[in-house]
C-alpha cells in the first residue's frame, strides 16, 4: 500500500485523491490518500507512516536538512496560469475585502493581519521576510491572528474580522473556482514572490526503485489524457523534476529572520 498524504490547503484535496487513484492504477497497486486532522498528517509522515507526501516547500527543507533527513525530492507542479509562466513557482497574493481603503501593504500598517500556519512559506515566512526587507520588526500590525488556514484567513477577510491575510495564490484560485460568489468580496492589494511551488516530496525510507516509478508517473501524467484531465481539472500544466537548491530561497528567507532575532510575524 503507498501511503499519500497532503500538509496543503484541503480544498486541493480533490486533485490529490484524483492523482493518488491515477498513482494506484499506473502502479498497478493499491495507493490511498490518508486523512485526518492536519497535526495527524503532519505526525503521520513524521513517523514514517507516509511513502508520498504534498507539502510547503519550508516544511520541505527543515525535513530535508535535518541530520537524518526524512524526504527527498520526486517533483513539483507547474501551474496553468499566465502569471506562473510556465514554471514551479507560485505567490503569495495579499488579500483584503473589498470595500477595504488599503491599497497596498504600505496601508497595513497597525491593520489586523492573520496567517494560516507558523510553518507556512506563503502563509508566515513570506511576508516575515518582507517586513524584515523594510525594517520592520518591532510590530508592524496592529494584531496577528491565528486562522488555522488559508481557507479560514480568507473567510475572516470576507467577514471583516480580520484587515488583511497573505494567501496561496494555488489556494485562493481553487478557493474562488469553487465559491465563485466571493471574487467579488475580495481584493488583491499586492503579490509576493514568485516562491519555488510546494513539492512532492517521498520519504527515505521507500525503496529507490518504487520512488523512481513513482516520479515517473508524475512526470508522465501531462502526456498522457486520463493525467492531463485530472491536471487540468486542478489548473496543473504538468510536474516537472526538482532540484534540492531550487528550495534555498525559501532557506535564506528564514535564516536572515532568525540571523536577525526576527523569529515572531508581528
């Protein structure tokens, strides 16, 4: 049995059960996307109990650089979107409601601000970077509130609780792709990056041989129309190999905040 698991947002966990029900068929053995709560996943592949996982690209490099490292690289998605230009890279898109007077980060100042994860490049270590970029780090919103996920971030920003929230950008277009009544009650005032996309990553300790037939499959899905149908679906072009240093932008982003005592978004 693979075992697949997704640390990602969970409205994209349709084109995950998609792709692990494509994995199984191509393997010609069983695969099965597991559930459970976000710390569960998160533990699930921490003690070895996942083969394949989707996860953030930081998440990726702290697993990756540990003395023992848990995953290695198999790929990641090339999204379908003008703005992405054909390569792994994705955004994170700062959003406010649409009757909000900011205009640009530079308004935020004292603003309520909410992330979804402590760990999250898009969510967190973004926009941590970019106030440090500023010389901001003595507290530049006026609160920071813990929404759990980008999908609540979101919500909030729609129901004013919050001013403004940094989102995926593969997160708020499969958010608003289901829920198309909320483009209009949202508003992009600014987008971050590129960053290197969340990879797809298997852990150590999956034989050589299945994690090489297993990137194959990804890297073969856009070729052929049963994988090009369930890309396309999720507005993925195709998966493309990676190399560990394509993740060392996220790195530096984090090693300057710490260097600098920087270490709580605030």
């Amino acid at each position: 049995m693979l075992r697949v698991v997704s640390l990602l947002a969970q409205n994209a966990r349709p084109l995950y059960e998609r792709i692990t029900h494509y994995l199984a068929a191509s393997l010609a053995a069983p695969a099965e996307l597991l559930g459970g709560t976000l710390p569960e996943r998160r533990q699930r592949l921490d003690e070895g109990k996942a083969d394949v996982a989707f996860l953030c690209g930081w998440p990726y490099a702290l697993r990756h650089d540990r003395p023992e490292p848990q995953v290695e690289l198999l790929c990641a998605p090339v999204m379908t979107g003008l703005r992405y230009g054909g390569r792994p890279v994705y955004f994170t898109d700062v959003i406010v409601r649409h009757d909000h007077p900011a205009r640009s980060i530079a308004d935020l100042r004292g603003a309520v601000w909410s992330y979804n994860d402590t760990g999250s490049h898009s969510g967190y270590n973004v926009m941590r970077h970019h106030l440090l970029q500023l010389g901001e780090t003595r507290g530049y919103f006026g609160r920071v509130v813990d929404a759990g996920t980008h999908q609540g971030s979101i919500q909030m920003v729609l129901d004013g609780r919050i001013d403004a929230s940094g989102i995926d950008s593969t997160v708020l277009e499969t958010e608003i792709a289901g829920r198309p009544e909320i483009a209009a009650g949202l508003r992009t005032i600014a987008s971050l990056g590129p960053s290197p996309i969340p990879p797809v990553v298997v852990a150590r300790h999956v034989e050589p041989s299945l994690a090489a037939r297993v990137r194959d499959v990804f890297l073969g899905m856009a070729a052929d129309p049963a994988g090009h149908a369930i890309l396309a679906a999720g507005r993925v072009a195709t998966f493309v190999p990676m190399q560990d240093a394509d993740y060392d932008p996220i790195r530096e982003m984090a090693r300057r905040a710490e260097a600098a005592g920087f270490l709580t978004l605030r």
